[in-house]
C-alpha cells in the first residue's frame, strides 16, 4: 500500500492557497456590496439568515462574513439578535462549496479549466496590478483555478491509496470515531471545505463509505467551532458570545444529527438523485445545516438575551463603539468612529454649559461644604474623561489609517479626527477660564455678573446654533455668520464692558474680562468648527499643524461656484 504523501500535502496546500487567494479577491471586488447588504438587510433574525447565507455563498467564507457581522454589531449598526441570524445564515452558506466541488471537482476533467485559470487569473493580477477591477478579478480567477488544482492533486494522492485498501477493517468503527477524526482534521487545517474536499476523495476512492463520511462531516462542522473560539480569546464580549453561539448551533445540531446518520442517509438514499454517494454527501451537509437553522430559530431571542448576560466587561472603557468594531471593515469603523464623536460632541457641550453654570446646575442635594469641596475634582475628571475618548478614538483611527482604506475615506477620516481635536479644545478654551468664571459669580460687584449673565444667554444661543449645524445636511460648508465675525464679537463684548465700567464699579481686572471674553469666543468657535468637520463635505480642511487652533479660529469660508 502507498500514500502519495506529498502530493496530498501540495494538494491541501494549493486549495487553502486558493480559497484565500478567492477571498482576497472577492473581498477587493465587492466586499462593500455585501457589506451594504448585511447593513441593510438584516433587521430581523429571517432577513439576517437569508442575507447571511447568500453573502457567505458568494464570498465562500463564513470567516469573512463573521468579520463583517463583528465590525456591525461593535458599531451599533445591527442588534445582537440579528446578528445571530446572520451567523446561522452563514452556516448554511458554506455548504454551497461542497455542491461547487461535487459540480467541478468530480464531473469533469478538472485540469482542463484549472491551469488555464491559474494562467489567465495570474497574469491578470501581476501584469494588470494598476487596475483594479482586472487585478481583482486576476486574483478571483488564481484562486479559483489553483482550488479545484488542489482537489486534483487530493484525489489523486487518496486514489492511489485505495488501491490496496481494506476498508471492512474499518466497517466496525463507531460513528463517534469518524466524528472525531472530522473534528481534530478540521481544527488543525482550520478549514471545514477542505475536510469536505478530502471526504468527498475518499469516496470517490471507496476508501469511506457514506455513513462514515458524514459522520466525519458532523465532526467538520463542529471542529470549525475550534477556530472561532480561538479566535474569539481576549475579544470583545460581543466577540465572545457570537462564538459561543456558533459553538452551540455547530455542537447541539452535530450530536443530535449523529445519532439519526443512518436514517437520515437511508432517507437520502430513497431520493430519485440519491444514487450518487458523493451528491448524496453534499446534500446531507446541507440536511445537516438547514436542520441546525431550524432547530435555532424559535430559540434565537431566549439564546441571544442568556449569552448577553454572560462575558461582561470587567474594565469599561472610555469610548462606546469604537472598542467593539475590528478596523478591518472600514465602513463600519468610520461609522462606529462618527457615533463615538456625537457622544463626545455631547459630552463637550456638557462640559461647556457646566463651566459657565456651574452654580445653576449643582446638585441641591449636597451640602454646602460637600460641592465647595467636591466641584473642583468633578470637574476636572469630566475634562480627563474627554482627554481619554480623544486618547481611544486616536489609537483607534492609527488602527486604522494601516488597514485598505480608499482616498475618500482617508479624506473623511482626516476630517472626523480634526473635529475630534476642535472639540477637545473647545473643551480646553472653556477649562482654561473655568478659574475666571468663578471669580466673576463670586464677585460683590454688579458689573462681573451681569457681565456673566450675558455670557449665559450668548451662551444658550450658540449651542442652539451649532446644534442646527448637526442636523442639516449641506453640499458646501456655509460657515454661519456668528463664526465668521467671532473675533468682533470677542471685541464687542470688552468694548461694552469698558463703557458700562464708567458708571459702574469693578472688583475684578480687565484683563481678566478680556481673558474670558476671547477664550469664550473661540472655545464656541472651535466646537461650531467641529460640526462643519464632523457632519459636512470639508472643502479645505484645517491643517493639523501646531498652529491648528489659530487657523481653526480664522477658517475661511468656501468660495462659491
């Protein structure tokens, strides 16, 4: 007896190649069209199954597929119930590939379209790298060819095995120990389609017979679980409960549907195109899948509402999206990363309102002492707290900015991190008289309150304003007029000082007036040019130089058309 060792080896190794090489391409080619589809199509737990297996069938991976489902979830962008239909959806996506390589792989003369395609998918990826829809489609016709090449070189490594084969030494093997070896071939080639690849061979061969097969099938679909699990170790807690959702779907359908192999191949068996035993192994896979599915679905709100009470973040951090969306997917994490602004958006605001009204908005429960004593530690960790969002969502866009991103999202990007920086030095501007302002409420002199209490009401116009800033969509950024004349207004409010002072007497230095007047003006300023950055088409962007708030200050307005 002899086993062409290397030949299935080269062969495993080949397919593997072809599958990520199938993927890469697919991923470059149209990855954001079923990325799009996944976002939209999956409000409820029936449309995230269908658009789960349909983009899994597509992309042929379910890894890829995950990712995307990860990146959505840690955004906010789809509810964890749906995304477990998606994750079912995507179980039974991947029994496309057996029906793909019983189609090809065993019906016709595979070297006869393999080696053109790795030819031709070659050529095109090397020689056409420039452009991108020809280097893509290069890649997806290499790894096509160089798959089912794979296969070939499998099948012919396990037919020259079973030529002296006894496989009755084996008739008496328990169907747990097919399981088994399903199991551990497939965690340690982290590739369920290529353990079904190798069952189908050795059919074809008559090294396995059916039951045993799909016993070994069972044990594939479980050992994807490995993988996945694995892969899920020090993850996100979303990360966590949608591998053991997967872990649960695969184990549960697998036991349940090993100890029913016999009746269930008998049943298959019975069909009209239940003559072929390889055609017969790729549709107890899917038997198998569609029966998990089934199983799940009544089941999926009770099993998505126990697993959120489980893997609960013991250290929370700082941000609420960001830290859950894998950069991998660029649409979702710059999503992610704008949701993650509008809290900080909301947060500054806040801080502002909190340092110019500080005495209005204290907690009438406390006593006397206790906000004397407490407000100066609050109110600094509440601007810490806004230096560690600036701190995470910084780190998080390095992440980024290493991953395939296109020049649009790069431009987007770099916009969305200038508002980041606007808004933290609004938040700046307003600490940094947050000392003045408690000066003036605490002044025995009429001239510094009613100087604070028009800041108050000036203040409460301009949030109004730059609230209206986030909820209209324009073309062009039209800078609003209070902006554009902030410095005059600064002015304007000192020269009005001065001549009220005339009449009225001052316990507090001018200079601090006009420290306050100045820092309030361009502290509002930069959080009104945080909007423009955050929510409107930048036309000419801030230079993020370490002149950045002077030029932040005298943003000029866009010329029109």
């Amino acid at each position: 007896m002899t086993f062409q060792i290397w030949d299935f080896l080269a062969g495993l190794g080949i397919f593997l190649l072809g599958m990520h090489q199938m993927e890469a391409g697919l991923n470059e080619f149209s990855g954001k069209t079923f990325r799009r589809l996944l976002q939209k199509f999956t409000d409820t737990p029936i449309k995230g199954i269908i658009s789960g297996t349909l983009v899994t069938a597509l992309l042929q991976s379910s890894s890829l597929v995950t990712l995307m489902v990860l990146a959505f979830l840690g955004a906010g962008i789809i509810r964890f119930s749906h995304a477990a239909g998606v994750i079912l959806g995507a179980n039974l996506g991947t029994t496309v590939t057996a029906w793909l390589v019983y189609s090809l792989g065993f019906k016709v003369d595979i070297a006869s379209f393999s080696l053109p395609l790795i030819g031709v998918g070659a050529l095109l990826f090397i020689l056409a790298s420039r452009y991108f829809i020809l280097k893509n489609l290069g890649s997806f016709l290499l790894g096509f060819g160089l798959l089912f090449f794979g296969i070939d070189l499998m099948k012919g490594s396990i037919e020259s095995l079973a030529e002296n084969f006894d496989f009755s030494l084996y008739a008496d093997w328990g169907l747990v120990v097919f399981a088994l070896i399903g199991l551990i071939l497939t965690a340690i080639i982290q590739s369920s389609s290529a353990t079904l690849v190798i069952l189908l061979s050795a059919i074809s061969s008559g090294i396995l017979g059916l039951e045993q097969a799909a016993a070994a099938t069972v044990g594939a679909n479980i050992g994807t679980t490995v993988t996945v699990s694995l892969g899920a170790l020090g993850g996100t807690p979303d990360k966590k409960r949608l591998a053991s959702l997967h872990f649960l779907f695969n184990v549960v359908t697998g036991l349940i549907v090993l100890f029913f192999i016999p009746l269930i191949i008998q049943w298959i068996s019975s069909l009209p195109i239940g003559q072929d035993p390889l055609l017969d192994l790729a549709l107890f896979n899917t038997v198998l899948n569609a029966f998990g599915v089934l199983l799940f679905l009544p089941f999926i709100k009770p099993i998505t509402k126990w697993l959120k009470g489980r893997f609960l973040t013991k250290e929370k951090p700082h941000t609420l999206y960001i830290q859950n969306v894998d950069v991998a997917v660029p649409e979702a994490a710059i999503q992610a990363l704008e949701k993650e602004i509008e809290e900080l958006f909301s947060k500054t605001k806040q801080f502002i309102l909190l340092t110019v009204n500080e005495e209005d908005i204290s907690s009438p429960k406390k006593g006397m002492f206790e906000r004397i004593l407490s407000r100066p530690i609050e109110y600094l960790s509440l601007y810490q707290s806004l230096k560690l969002v600036e701190d995470e969502i910084t780190a998080y866009h390095l992440k980024l900015l290493k991953t395939s991103i296109t020049e649009e999202e790069a431009k987007k990007l770099t916009s969305l991190m200038l508002s980041v920086r606007l808004m933290i030095f609004s938040a700046k501007d307003f600490k940094d008289i947050h000392h003045n302002i408690r000066e003036l409420r605490n002044s025995s002199r009429n001239l510094p309150k009613d100087f604070l209490e028009e800041l108050k009401v000036k203040l409460d116009e301009r949030i109004i304003e730059i609230n209206q800033l986030t909820k209209v969509e324009q073309t062009e950024i039209q800078v609003p007029s209070w902006m554009r004349e902030s410095e005059l207004d600064s002015s304007q409010l000192v020269e009005k000082l001065f001549q009220e002072a005339k009449s009225h007497k001052t316990d507090i230095p001018f200079s601090t007036f006009t420290n306050v007047a100045r820092e309030f003006s361009r502290g509002l300023y930069n959080l009104g040019a945080a909007v423009l950055h955050w929510r409107h088409p930048i036309n000419e962007v801030f230079d993020p130089s370490e002149d950045t708030r002077s030029q932040a200050f005298t943003l000029k307005t866009p010329k029109s058309p």
